[in-house]
C-alpha cells in the first residue's frame, strides 16, 4: 500500500476526541501536586497531561520483596490466576474485570483473594500504603466530600490491585487499548463502574525491563463508532500499532518504585521488553457521580 494511501484510510479509520496540550508530568516523592492527580482522576487530564508520574516514591526493597514473592507464586502454580483468554497474555495475580459483568468479576475477586493475600504478605501496612496511597487518596478526596473507597456489587467489594507482567506478543507486551469499553459488561447487571464518567489508571511499577517495556499513549480517546470498526465495542483491546503511527504519541521509562496515574480513555500500551522482565500492579480508578471516586481492578 502506498503511504499516502495508508494515512487515507487511517484518517478514514480512526475517530474520537484528543487533548489539546497532549504530554504528561513527572515529578520527585517529595514534591507532589496532588491537585494533578485530582484532576487526572476527576477530570481525564490536567492541563492536556494525561499522565501523571512520581518516581521513587515506592520503597524499592518492598517493590523487590513482592516481586520475588510473585515470581515464586506464578513458578508455583503455572502463570498466576489469569488464563489465556485469547487476548492479553500475561502472568497475572489478581482479579479483572475485563469481559465481565458485576456478578462475573465479583466471583473472580473471591477466587483469587486469597493468592493477592498470600501476595501482600511481604508488605506490612506501611509498606501497602507506599504502594497504593489508599489512605492519603482517602484524606484527599474526602477533603472534597468525596468519598473513596472499593466499588460495590451487591454484598461484594472489588478487589485493590491486581499484578501483572505483560507477555510480548511478538509486536508489543501490550498492545494498544483504552480500559473504558469493558465497561459495557458492567452495564449488563449495573455494577456502579459502569457508571464511570473517565477511567484512570493507577500503577505501581515494581519491576522494571533493562530494555524496551515502554509505556506509551497516543492521543486519541476513541468514540463508539472508532470503536466499532475496530471489532472492539465491548473490549477496547487490541488497536493495530501500524494504523496508529501518524497519531501524536508519549512513550515513557519507568523504573522500580514509580507510581503513575494515566487516562485509560486515551489508547495506550507497553512496548516489547527487550532485556529483563516488567512488572506492574494496577487498579482503576472511576469517578461515578459528583460525591463518589471508586476503584477496581
Ligand atoms: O503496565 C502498564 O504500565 C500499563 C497497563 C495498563 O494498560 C493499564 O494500567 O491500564
Ligand atoms: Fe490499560
């Protein structure tokens, strides 16, 4: 195909919404903007940044401990708790609610909980804290008379994080996707998250490839009918990393002990690993009213 003939019909192909002032921000622990992160879970973005990065702020040995403890716990039983769906391959522990209502994801927490435990057992409450800033979102929300907390299915709270090392496909670890589409299958039995206005995602990377492993988004927020002609109404994965090359894109590094908040809405993925191996731990975060900020994973 001639390139100008490409760039044609990936005009043709894509569609949704872009930021204008598209980049991201990265800062030090001890120089924090929590208004940032505020208005990247609020609002989808701060100022065009869909990304907001603070490195170093997780202990590295704590980042070490549960890293080994995951190795051990997917050497033990196979590849963790997530089969291959015929999407994403990945070790993982932990629960998704990728192509799953509220009932569905629900009875996934509660069959993977105890191996998230068994997980967290090497961080004591300090250490969990350093990794998922439950409390001090908490503090910060409730300061605004939001309330924070688990998103709720009927007498079930979904779970804090699940923990995963992208397995390349040969093209990327993870390819291209944006997390809000999924959402559908929360529609289906009107588990709240489907009600979320933008889905951010936060993670915590404890592990960090020597080579490649890079996080990238692009700025597009793709639209129902994108969407469709993708084949991914209800999934949101996976995008053909070709179509989207004349598309304005970011690629970041990320190293043991960052912890970073991004728009899932925007496509995004993770570079092949070239050397060594990446692990990240990620929840989503979903504003669903004006009084309630909910995670899930
Ligand atoms: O592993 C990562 O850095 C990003 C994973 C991702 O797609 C997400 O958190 O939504
Ligand atoms: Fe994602």
């Amino acid at each position: 195909m001639s390139e100008l003939l490409a760039e044609k019909q990936q005009k043709m192909v894509l569609s949704g919404s872009v930021k204008k002032g598209f980049s991201y921000l990265d800062t030090q622990s001890d120089n924090v903007d929590f208004n940032i992160i505020k208005n990247i879970i609020l609002h989808g973005h701060h100022q065009g940044n869909v990304l907001y990065i603070i490195r170093d702020f997780a202990n590295k040995k704590i980042c070490q401990d549960v890293a080994e403890k995951f190795n051990q716990m997917v050497n033990r039983n196979g590849g963790g708790n997530r089969a291959d769906d015929g999407f994403v391959l990945t070790n993982q522990i932990g629960a998704t609610q990728f192509s799953r209502n509220g009932e569905e994801y629900m009875a996934e927490v509660n069959r993977v909980n105890g191996s998230v435990a068994e997980l967290m057992s090497v961080a004591d409450s300090y250490a969990t804290e350093s990794l998922f800033l439950n409390r001090t979102l908490e503090d910060l929300f409730l300061d605004e008379g939001i309330h924070f907390g688990p998103a709720r299915y009927k007498n079930s709270y979904a779970s804090f994080a699940t923990f995963r090392r992208w397995l390349d496909n040969g093209v990327m670890s993870l390819m291209p996707h944006e997390d809000r589409a999924q959402l559908k299958f929360a529609q289906q039995d009107n588990f709240e998250i489907s009600d979320a206005m933008t889905v951010t995602a936060f993670n915590v990377c404890l592990e960090a490839a020597q080579g490649g492993g890079e996080l990238k988004m692009w700025n597009l927020d793709p639209d129902e009918p994108c969407r469709a002609r993708f084949g991914v109404t209800d999934t949101g994965y996976p995008y053909p990393p070709h179509l989207l090359q004349g598309v304005e894109s970011l690629s970041v590094r990320l190293n043991a002990g960052d912890i970073y908040f991004m728009n899932a809405c925007h496509l995004h993925g993770v570079s092949s690993v070239s050397e060594g191996s990446r692990l990240t731990a990620g929840r989503f975060i979903g504003r669903l009213n004006n009084s309630k900020v909910v995670y899930w994973t």
